[in-house]
C-alpha cells in the first residue's frame, strides 16, 4: 500500500464521528477526574494505578488497556506512552487524555481495530510525569508563558537529563567487547536521580516494555535514539554528529510510521527547522546526556523514541482540536507496530519458562531478553534472520527464521540443561583443596567483572 494512503485508509477505520471530547487544558485535579471517568466507562478494559509520587507529592498516574487489566498475557507485548515530562510542553498531556477516551468510546463501540488492538495489546498510559512543573506552567496559562516556564521538576531538575548515563558505558564497553544490552546502573544511582525519575525507573525495571513513545513540544519531529554522541571529545550539547543505534533502521522505520501518519509532519518544514521524513537522529540534531530514549534502549527491552508534536510547547485550546485530528491516526499506528519481527516462549525441556534468557540476532549487535514467563518480543524489520537463544546452565539454541510485513513471526526455543559432571577425586589425602584454599585461588568478583560497578 503507498505510505500516503495508509493514514488515509486507517483514519477511515478508526470512523469520522469518534466521541465528543473535550478539548481543554486539565490541571492536575481535573486530569485524575479524566482518567477516573475513562475507567469507569471502561470498567472491563482498563485499570489505573500509580508508580509513585512527585516531589509535591502528586500520584503518577497510568491508565492501562486490556482485556485483561492487571496481568501480562504471554505472548502479548507490553506497551507504553509517556507525557508531560516538561511541565511546559503540555500537548503530550492533553493528546494522551483524548486518546484514553478514544480508546474508550470506540471500544464500546465495537470498532473492530480498536478491540483487537486492546485485545492483543497491554497499553500503558501516563498523561503526565512531570505534574508539578505543570502547574507552575499552568498558572502563567498559553498566552504569558516563558519558554522555561514550568519546564522542570520543582527540585528544578530536567528529568530528560536526569536519568544514569549509560552511553558513556556502553561506547567503552563497546570497546572491549563488553555487553550490548541491560547496561548495568552505577551503584549510588539513586541518589543521583529526582523521585519522577526514580518511579519511572522502577516502573520500567517492573514490567517488560516493548515500545514505547515520550511527548515532548517545542518542534515538530519524531526523533530516535540515540541521543548523545559517541564523540566525547566536544562537550557542548549542542555538537551534532549522527549517532546510530545497532537497530537504526528498525528505529527510521518506527519513526516514519509515526510522521507519515501525523496530519503534517512528514512534510519536514516545521517551526523553522526541516527534518527530511519528518524524523531525526536526536544526537544528529543535537548531543543530549542522561535522556530517557536512550535510557530505555540500554537498560531495558524497550525501543523508545521521542515525539515533539508542536511548534508552541503551550498552544491555545482553540488549537487543541486540530491537533487531536493530526495525531488521532500516528497514536493509534504507532501502537500496532509493537506487533513486528518475532516472539515466543523460552522454555526448558520441562515447558517450564526461562526468564532473563538473551535473544541475540546475527548481525544486530544489541540483544534483548526473556521476561518473566520466559516469553520474549524482538521488534525486526521484515527479513530473514539467524536468531539465538541463550541462558545460564542451559545449551544455546539458533534458528533461522523469516520476518514478514505483517504479524510477528512465532519463533519459541527449548533449551537442553548442561551436565554438570562432577570432577574425580583423588585419595590422596595431600592432593585435595580443602574449601579454605579453594576461596583462596578464586577471583573476587568485582575483579572477575572489571566494568561493572
């Protein structure tokens, strides 16, 4: 199908007449009012819960969709949207909240692609993660907002530059074949980090995303990781060098869904600047540290990318309608593409899963793992690829595999246990290490390890 015609057909689908929202700017009161209504209307579909508390004290709120609120299906991936993470830029918060209540109404409606997409899909929600900054900049309203106004947590910390810097430690270990995924944290990171940023860290860290998208405003452009430069030798945040993640173009791709499906943002003119396709590499368009795109990619399983939707971090209500109606189909479009490249269950010849097993992919430098079922999901573009399964104790298994454009593939592995066969002793009394010497001739750990802190 052309690129041009699929936002067309999948706005068609989606039906004209959708619901009657309200298009308003929500404070912190009236947006838990919001998401407490969509839940009700949606009893069966949804849940709410909190993954911890702001600075001042405000619940982070998440909405989740599914039919089976609260419980993760094997096989089904679990997905994520973030908002409001600058206070300032409230058009995330607001388009988050008419997407809630859309996938409400027309779930009741019986819109076939709305069911199947709750059906087959754990949706996560989070309309604001910074609502303290939100409301300083809220106060000042859209018409007399400073450009900073707001942007940061009332500790006065952007959270997008907040988050354990695990660039710097995956470049060196990068250097000295060290490994390309789960990027150990430092061990004083939580104190280095703001309580938002902290909740959001365990939240991750609690369930297994697959994809994931962060609101920001201030321009018009879908951006992908990585954001900061590998070239450590200029310092100033504003160094520009293209910096590919060993997914780049599974990530393009991800972006251009979002841009080609947005009212205009494809075009590439916007606010000023001109982004071919509508997306960019983030360190291309400037150097960002500590970012929470990258963040997601190295420490966790899911591939994440950075929306700016607007021109005007604060825009007017009058201008909120208009960019619900050029957003309504990307959101929806960007969901459904958590359903690429391949899944399945990793399981020991008892059928019992194995968690924390690594999925790697020839040729694709940065692996991914099993969850707690011992299902995994590998987001690939379509192709043939040689994938492997591995886990401690157990024999590698490799297949080789095709990805189409549509479902994902079911790939599963069964993993044979290794023999552990114990070593002969010998009788003579002086040739046996006692426990003591043994502890003696081992290395310490920390020594064994080298570049994990």
């Amino acid at each position: 199908m052309a690129r041009w015609l699929r936002p067309l057909v999948g706005a068609l689908l989606l039906l004209e007449g959708a619901a009657a929202l309200s298009f308003l700017h929500h404070r912190y009161e009236e947006l838990v009012q919001a998401l407490f209504r969509v839940q009700s209307q949606c009893p069966y579909v949804t849940r709410i819960y909190s993954i911890g508390r702001s600075v001042e004290g405000r619940h982070l709120y998440v909405l989740e969709f599914s039919d089976s609120p609260g419980v993760h299906e094997p096989l089904e991936p679990e997905f994520k949207y973030v908002g409001n993470m600058h206070g300032n830029e409230v058009l995330g918060r607001e388009l988050l909240l008419q997407l809630s209540e859309f996938l409400c109404e027309e779930y009741r409606r019986g819109n076939e692609r709305i069911t199947r997409l709750i059906r087959d899909t754990r949706i996560h929600i989070m309309p604001s993660m910074n609502p303290d900054g939100y409301e300083v900049a809220a106060k000042q309203g859209p018409d007399s907002n400073g450009y900073l106004t707001g942007r940061n947590n009332a500790n006065g910390v952007d959270l997008n530059r907040n988050f354990p810097d695990l660039n710097t430690l995956m470049y060196y270990s990068r250097e000295i074949s060290g490994p390309n995924h789960h990027i150990p944290l430092p061990d004083n990171w939580k104190s280095q980090v703001e309580p938002e940023t902290l909740a959001v860290i365990q939240w991750i860290s609690s369930y297994n995303f697959v994809l994931s998208a962060n609101l920001h405003g201030g321009a018009v452009v879908a951006n992908y990781p990585y954001d900061k430069s590998q070239d450590q030798r200029f310092r100033s945040h504003r160094r520009t060098v293209n910096t590919p993640t060993p997914d780049d173009k599974l990530f393009q791709k991800l972006a251009k869904t979002y841009s080609y499906a947005h009212g205009w943002m494809h075009r590439g003119w916007n606010c000023g600047d001109y982004f071919a396709d509508g997306i960019t590499n983030g360190a291309s368009w400037y150097s960002l540290s500590k970012g929470m795109q990258d963040f997601n990619y190295l420490y966790t399983n899911c591939f994440e990318i950075t929306l700016e939707l607007s021109c005007n971090k604060f825009p007017p209500e009058e201008d909120l309608e208009r960019q619900w109606m050029a957003n309504r189909e990307a959101l929806v479009a960007f969901i459904e593409e958590v359903h690429q490249g391949i899944k399945g269950l990793v399981s020991d010849e008892n059928n019992n899963g194995i968690a924390g097993a690594v999925i790697s992919v020839q040729g694709i430098s940065h692996d991914i793992t099993s969850g707690d079922m011992g299902d995994y999901f590998r987001l690939l573009l379509p192709g043939t690829y040689t994938v492997t399964a591995s886990a401690v104790g157990y024999h590698p298994q490799t297949v080789t595999t095709t990805v189409g454009p549509a479902a994902p593939s079911l790939v599963h592995f069964q993993l044979k246990q290794e023999v552990v066969r114990k070593p002969l002793e010998r009788k003579a009394s002086g040739t046996r290490m006692n426990n003591k010497a043994l502890q003696k001739k081992v290395v310490p750990r920390a020594t064994r390890r080298g570049t994990q802190r």
